[in-house]
C-alpha cells in the first residue's frame, strides 16, 4: 500500500512540474 502511495505521489509531482512548465512557457509567449 505504501508503494502504491509513493507512486501517487510521485506521479502528482511530476504533473505538478509538467503543469508548473507549462505555464511558464505561455508566460514566457506574452
């Protein structure tokens, strides 16, 4: 279970990052 949750969480960093990134690059076109 406490795998299950690591890989959660991971995947919820990475998103954030990917999200985080994203942003960025449309402020950056601005």
């Amino acid at each position: 279970m406490e795998i299950a949750a690591k890989s959660v969480q991971h995947f919820f960093d990475a998103l954030m990052r990917d999200v985080v990134g994203a942003g960025q690059d449309l402020l950056k076109q601005r």
